[in-house]
C-alpha cells in the first residue's frame, strides 16, 4: 500500500492506522467485549483570509482521534482519545469498556450484521475522494486576494468587503470492527470564497459566493468568483419590501437543495423513530408532487457525499429514494432500522449525493424559463433563520431576492418572511429547473412552489 506521508503531509501512514485498529480491537476483545468498532483518524488543513487586500489570518489545523466502541451484550460504551500511545489507547478502550459495563441494555444496540457490512472489494472501491493540493501560505494568501480584488473591481459601487478566504483541508481514516469489516480511505475538500458589500448612498447590500470541491483543480478562477459575487450584492441595491399575501415563490437552486434537506431530516432514522417528524409513517406514501423524483449515487466520481461503505461500515449502493413523489425509503442506520422493525439503508452518518429532479423539467428550462414560469411572485436567493419546525413542518423564514413581475425581475426585495408548511411545499412543487446546483452533498434546480405566506410591508 502506498504510504501516505510522503507528499500528503500527513503524520500517519495507512498501515499505521490499520495496526492500531487492530491492536485496539484486539484489547477489547482481551478486556470481555463481545463485540467492538473503532476509527482512527487524521486530518491536515490551511485557511487563509483576507480583507480589503491586506492579510487576516493564517490557521493551520493538524488534528488526530480514535474513537472506540465497545459493546457488552446489548449494553454500549464509547470512548475516544486524541493520544496514540499505547498506553492511552489501553485506557481508553478501558473506559469505553467500563462504561458499557453501566449501561443499561438496549435491544436495538449492536453492530450491523455480517451480510450488511462492505465485502474488502467493496470498501476499497476507489471513488477518487483525494486530490491534495501542495500549496503555502503565500499562494493561498494571492488566490484569496485576487478573489477580492476581481469583486471590488466589479463596479465603484463595491465599496467594502467582508473579505475573501481559501481552504484547503484533507484527511484520511481507517476503521474496523469485530464482525470482520475492516476499511479506510483518504479525502480532499478546497473551497474559495468571497463576500464584498455594496453601497449608493446610504443603501448597502452584502452578497456572498463561494466554490468547493474535492479536486482544487475544478475550483471556479478566483475572479470569476469575485465579480459574480460582486454582480449579486449590486443588484441587491434598491431594495425595498413587498406586500403581506400569497404568491408562488421560485427558491434559487442553492437554496432548493435545503428543502431536499429537510425533506432527508423528516425521513431519517432518528426522527422517526422518536416520532419527531411530520414525515411519520411516509414510506410507500406520496408526500412529494408526482412529477418529482430523488436518486442516491453513493459512488459518485469525487462526489462530496460519495462513499463506499457508511459510518458503521455497511455497504453502500444507488437507489431512488423517492420515485414519482412516492416515498421508497427511509434514511437508516442500523440502529435505528432495528427501532422501527426495518434494515439498515446503509445511512448512518447521513445521505449520499442526492438529485431531486423533475420528470417535467426541459433542457432548455433555465432560471429565465422559471422566472417565466414564476409569472408574478417571489424569487427567492437568500434565507434566513432557523425556522423550520421538523416535528410540524411549519415553516416560516427570513428572505431576500427580487419580485418578479410578467416573467421578469421587477426590483429587489428584503425584510420579508416566507411561511408555508413543508408537507404542503414539497407537493406543491411546480417545477423544478434545469439549473441544477450542487450545494454539499444534495443537488437540485431551482424549485417553484405553487404558493405560500408572504410577509411584507
């Protein structure tokens, strides 16, 4: 195997983390535990950020951790370290043990069964996670300053800045458990953002923009980042309230992929299972519009959500998680399947790049053609608060974008609310655009809902 410390700045070498996971499972085992998981990591990383072209911060991260579970029967106890001597790993995998020796028993608790977990070939399918980027200080320091520089050339409007910033981090883990499951991989994440405000007179706007992926070299050009944030805070300018009332309201593709969010939160195992979802009971239910359909592809290309087996080391594997507005499945691990009755989906530790898309939608169904399709209401490109209740679905948040008026954008707007409910809004979607964006993990095109509560001036 390769060692990954000889260009990738790391400090451990993969066979280093596979002989502690070993040696701690094997404590476990010597200690009485009928069953254990561990993981070792580490993760490397630089940020750098800038205001007004002059430097703001340097930080270099370097972290480490092994985190062990131990189960006694159908009792569990963890515990987790960042010291890797020996001695440290022995008591923590002591503590871990002493713990589960209090704990009351619990009959979901326990692995995942042998038949669920990642077969070798399985968790070593390379889904190409790891781009490292050999970059300084000084580099990141110029690209974050050419960001900024390219937003407040944009127009003599952009007068200030709430700065610009580049981060590179990367990691690797191996992890193992006593039923034979034993994996590992390395991973990348670089971003580049920049957030200029502009101003006339006593009006100012602040907008933000920023690009992310797995492989530095697919990152957007930093002056293309910095003048599009800037062409988004100076259209912002003018902006002024609406009246209270209901409209459709059009959701910018980044801001789409937060109901499909939500949506994932209200059919995940936890809240179900403590019935705190107003999703209870969906599966095999149509709580979707019929013309909307939701697919998982675990094994995405540098995907950001791609992974070949989950937190527990259960295999993952493409699915359509809803197919024509109808619920297919749950998001479980195996812990919360054995709560409801059901089997693990492969999900603990979260969804795998999902797709919410539209069976009505057109190639040529851009954000004009929905701004269109819109007609007369609210196109939606920032959010605000926290208000969304996931036992309810009542949703109810701070917004900001432009009215739209015959199909096109009439002004900006700020200081209004939008208020609906989530199981009404995600059967109340109208269309979904082809201008589809990927926002962490979840994609999705831009989403008009029918109609919802504004409140305005």
């Amino acid at each position: 195997m390769t060692d990954l410390r000889a260009d990738r700045g790391f400090a451990f070498s993969r066979e280093h983390f596979q002989q502690m996971v070993e040696d701690t499972l094997a404590e476990a085992r010597r200690l009485g535990a009928s069953d254990a998981s561990v993981e070792v990591s580490e993760g490397v990383g630089l940020s750098v950020s800038v205001r007004k072209g002059e430097l703001e911060s340097v930080e270099r991260n370097r972290d480490k951790s092994l985190g062990i579970g131990v189960y006694i029967g159908r009792r569990r106890g963890s515990a987790s370290t960042s010291d890797f001597s020996p001695a440290a790993i022995r008591q923590t995998v002591r503590a871990a043990y002493d713990i589960a020796r209090f704990t009351a028993e619990d009959a979901a608790a326990g692995l995942p069964d042998v038949e669920d977990l990642a077969t070798p070939d399985e968790a070593a399918r390379d889904l190409g996670l790891f781009h490292p980027w050999d970059i300084d200080a000084t580099e990141a320091l110029g690209i974050a300053q050419r960001c900024e520089a390219a937003a407040l050339a944009t127009s003599a409007l952009v007068t200030n800045s709430e700065g610009a910033g580049v981060s590179v981090q990367q990691g690797h883990f191996r992890a193992g458990n006593t039923r034979g499951f034993r994996g590992g991989y390395a991973s990348s994440r670089h971003s580049l953002s920049v957030a200029p405000i502009a101003s006339r007179g006593r009006d100012m706007q602040r907008d933000a923009w920023f690009t992310s992926m797995r492989d530095w070299r697919e990152l957007a050009a930093p002056e293309a980042v910095g003048r599009y944030a800037a062409e988004r805070a100076l259209a912002r300018l003018a902006a002024r309230r609406v009246p209270t009332g209901e409209v459709p309201v059009l959701f910018e593709a980044p801001l789409a992929a937060g109901l499909l969010g939500a949506f994932v939160q209200a059919v995940s195992g936890g809240a179900l299972y403590r019935k705190a979802s107003f999703l209870l009971d969906s599966l095999g239910e149509r709580v979707l519009a019929g013309h909307v359909d939701v697919d998982e592809d675990p094994h995405q290309p540098k995907g950001k959500g791609s992974a070949p087996f989950d937190d527990e080391g259960v295999h993952t594997r493409a699915r359509r998680i809803v197919d024509a507005g109808v619920v297919k499945s749950y998001f479980l691990s195996s812990y919360s399947a054995r709560k409801l009755g059901l089997h693990t989906t492969g999900h603990a530790g979260g969804a795998h790049n999902l797709r919410m898309t539209s069976r009505l939608t057109q190639p040529g169904d851009d954000l004009d053609a929905m701004l269109r399709r819109l007609g007369r209401g609210l196109f939606v490109t920032e959010l605000m608060g926290q208000g969304v209740n996931g036992v309810t679905g009542d949703y109810s948040r701070g917004a900001a974008g432009y009215w739209v008026e015959g199909g096109q954008i009439a002004h900006p707007v700020h200081e209004v609310t939008v208020a609906g409910n989530l199981r009404e809004m995600l059967r109340d979607i109208a269309a979904i655009g082809a201008d589809a964006y990927t926002q962490g993990s979840r994609t999705a095109g831009s989403v008009l809902v029918s109609h919802m509560k504004l409140a305005g001036a």
